[in-house]
C-alpha cells in the first residue's frame, strides 16, 4: 500500500498517453490535409481509426493482463504504442498514417485495462484508497484529453504536424521505465484457456458497429454503413450467447448484471459520446468558422484542463462522503449544463463566451468517471479486475467514436449550426444518463 501513490503515477502515463493522442490530432487536421490534399471524410479517418482500433482491442487486452500479468503487459503496450507513435509521424501519405493510426489504438488498448489492474491489485482491502488512487489515472487521462488540442496547436506551429506523434516518445519511455521500477507483477488469473471464439466475435463487432457509425456519418444511413451496422448488431448478439455458455468467457457477464457495472456501461458511454464529437466539432469550428490558427484553437481549450484535475481529485472523496451514485448523478448534470452553454456559441464568440462550457464539461466529468469507475471496480473478483475495465473502456470508446461520427456528419456543411446542435444533442442524452445513474436500486 506504500508504494501505492508511485504505481499509481506509473499506471496513469498509459491513460495520460492514449488519450492524449484522441484529442492532440484535432488541430492539425487542416496541417495534415494540407501537406497530402486529403479531404475532410479521410481526414475523421485520421481520428477514428484510432478510436476504433481501441475500442475494438479493450476487451481482449483486459483478458491478456488477466493471464500474463498487469506488469507484463502494461510494459509491452507502452513500448508498442512508442512504435506506432513513430510510424504515425514518418508516415509520407494519408493511408500509411490511418494504419499507423489502427496499430498506434491497438497498442494503446494494451494500456487501459492493466493500468486499472495494477491500481486494484495495489490497493485491494481499501476502497477509500482505490476511489483516490482512480481519481488520480482519471485525471491524467482528463489532463491529457483537454492539454491535447493546446498542446498540438502548439506544436503544429512551432514545429510540424508530426511532432503531435514524436511527442508520444518519451513519454512512453518514462512510463515503462517507472513501471519496471516500482510496481510489483500482480497475481495471475488461473491458467484457463482463452476464449478465442469470444474474442473473435467481439473484436468483430465492435469494428462494424464502430466503422459502419463513421461511414455512416458521411455516406449517409443506407448501403454499406446500414450493413455494417446490422452485421454488428447480430455479431454484438452472438458475443453474448456465446459468452453465456463458455466456461471462461473473455467478459464477466454475472459481474455486468450488478447496477453499478452496467450503469457505469450506460454512463461512461454516453460521457465520450458528447465528449468526443463536441471536442470533434469544436476544432472544426474554431478553425473554420472563426478562422483562427492552430495554436489559438489550443490554447482555447486551456480551461478544460484545470477543471478536470481539481474534479478528478476531489471525487474520491465526495464518493466517500455522499456515495458514488450521488457523485456520478452530480456530475453528469455539471456536464450537461455546460452543453448547454456551449450550443449558444456562433460565429462571433471569443474565448471568454466559451470560458463557462469549457469549466463545467470537465468539471462533471472529472467527478462522474472516478465514481463510476471505482464503483465497478469494487463489484468485480480482482481476477477479473482487467476484463472488467476493458469491457467499460472498450464501451466507453465505441461511444466515443459514434459521437466523433454522428457529430462530425453534423459539422460538415455548417461548423456554427453543427456546434449548436451538437451541444443541444448532448445535453439532452447527458440528462437521459443522469436519469440512470441517479435512479435507486431496486431493494
């Protein structure tokens, strides 16, 4: 429990590095299809690619740390993740970049679930110090979702657009230098055969409901994308029935039918939904609807940054105090006042008429996603500890990929009229989601 705080610094650079790279892109997809003349569908490729890929890697990357050890694979993940980061920033064309792309969100898929494993494993007797230590990964994943966009306009104006990639780098080294030093391998699952079917069908499924949402988005709700989308649904239908009647099934469902495990699902989904595409449709707005440069546009998203540490920090304890259900329910509400702010900007707003949204979007979503996270920790065996958390996040990321879908479809013709309805969208479903975390459970 001493070396608690350490392994939790050690965990957080893999969350701090694969979110980063969600947000760190968006200002500088004018520099990337200016230098290969690629058009606005390819240029959300460039962002997707990456979302899909680790959302459709979670759930096998929980099941992996669970059999090698969180230690183990947390390591690999950062070293490969590295690699990708340098592929992305040589790569001479859009198609090298959206693969590089795919196996940079593979890679990082290998970070979430046993950074999570190894924060449960270090501090497992003691919820009071699990909520805290959550809340500290949280926030080095909320840091890194809103310095993204600043640091990458910075970036892309000192520098070049591939240094948003390169800056991955040391991260990931330092990262899996403080791991090897400090953290302890944590106990293994038993040695169970892993669910190959299972995997398969579920990788699969989350790539045609991810990708058919993203082509959808632009091609329209009818041909390939309506296919996709089906196939998906019948593919996400067969996952279960199979994992039913496996004997070591790659998810637990017995844990997702406890409330604060789907709950979390339902709420964690809807949370990167608004939060990806409104980030989406916002840099395209600041640099197309109201001209600014790449690192105006960053710098504009400066307060969200703030307000997520100090959220993050504080929800372990208002957890304690009040109860995570009470603390998620507040939390989703903050943020959804804030989307309703944000839906009043157009075409002549500045920086402080964005100043309220841009505090109280990460403001509620820095207490929601501690508590909620905590909460499905403390439900599941710590065996399952990893497949739990790859389960949530691969949940929390196909979300996030259909809002970058939905949201960016909106945004294309008219930024100003995409925002708007975006921030409109998303505060209705973060009330609908308020709705489900605050509702009591049934005695």
């Amino acid at each position: 429990m001493r070396k608690l705080p350490l392994i939790t610094a050690a965990a957080s650079f893999g969350f701090f590095v694969t979110q980063l790279d969600v947000t760190i892109v968006n200002v500088a997809l004018d520099a990337i299809g200016t230098a290969f003349g690629a058009p606005t569908a390819q240029l959300q490729w460039v962002v997707d690619a990456y979302i899909l890929a680790l959302a459709a890697m979670l759930l096998s990357a929980g099941a992996i740390a669970d059999r090698v050890g969180p230690r183990r694979a947390f390591v690999t993940g950062l070293l490969l993740f590295g690699l990708a980061s340098a592929a992305c920033g040589l790569a001479s064309s859009p198609l090298m970049l959206i693969l590089a792309r795919v196996a940079q969100g593979a890679a990082g898929a290998l970070l979430i679930p046993p950074s999570l494993a190894l924060i449960a494993h270090a501090a497992h007797g003691d919820d009071r110090a699990r909520a805290s230590a959550v809340g500290w990964w949280t926030a080095a994943g909320g840091v890194s979702i809103a310095a993204g966009p600043v640091l990458g306009g910075l970036l892309v104006e000192a520098l070049d657009w591939r240094w948003v990639f390169f800056v991955n780098l040391p991260v990931c080294v330092a990262g899996a230098l403080l791991t090897l030093l400090v953290a302890p391998e944590a106990p293994k699952k038993p040695r169970v055969p892993f669910d190959i079917p299972g995997q398969v069908l579920a990788v699969a499924a989350v790539t045609l409901l991810v990708g058919g949402l993203i082509e959808g988005g632009h091609r329209g709700w009818t041909g390939l994308p309506l296919i996709a989308l089906a196939t998906g649904l019948i593919l996400a239908a067969a996952f279960v029935w199979v994992e039913r009647r496996a004997a070591h099934p790659a998810m637990p469902l017995t844990a997702f039918g406890k409330r604060p495990a789907w709950t979390a699902v339902v709420v964690g989904s809807a949370l990167n939904f608004t939060y990806y595409g409104l980030i989406f449709v916002l840099g395209l707005y600041m640099l197309r609807a109201l001209g600014w440069a790449p690192g105006k546009a960053g710098l504009a998203f400066l307060p969200l940054t703030a307000t997520f540490i100090v959220s993050n920090l504080i929800s372990g304890s208002l957890v304690a105090q009040f109860g995570a259900r009470a603390v998620t329910t507040g939390g989703v509400l903050i943020a959804a006042c804030g989307y309703a702010l944000t839906a009043r900007l157009g075409a002549g707003s500045g920086l402080w008429d964005m100043a309220p949204g841009f505090a109280l979007i990460p403001g509620g979503m820095g207490l929601a996603i501690p508590a909620l996270t905590s909460g499905l920790l403390a439900s599941v065996d710590r065996h399952d500890a990893g497949a739990a958390s790859g389960t949530l996040n691969a949940c929390r990321q196909v979300g996030g990929a259909a809002g970058v879908a939905i949201f960016g479809a909106l945004a294309g013709a008219d930024a100003v009229t995409g925002l708007r309805v975006s921030g409109v969208c998303a505060a209705v479903m973060l009330v609908g989601a308020a709705v489900v975390a605050g509702f009591p459970a049934r005695k």
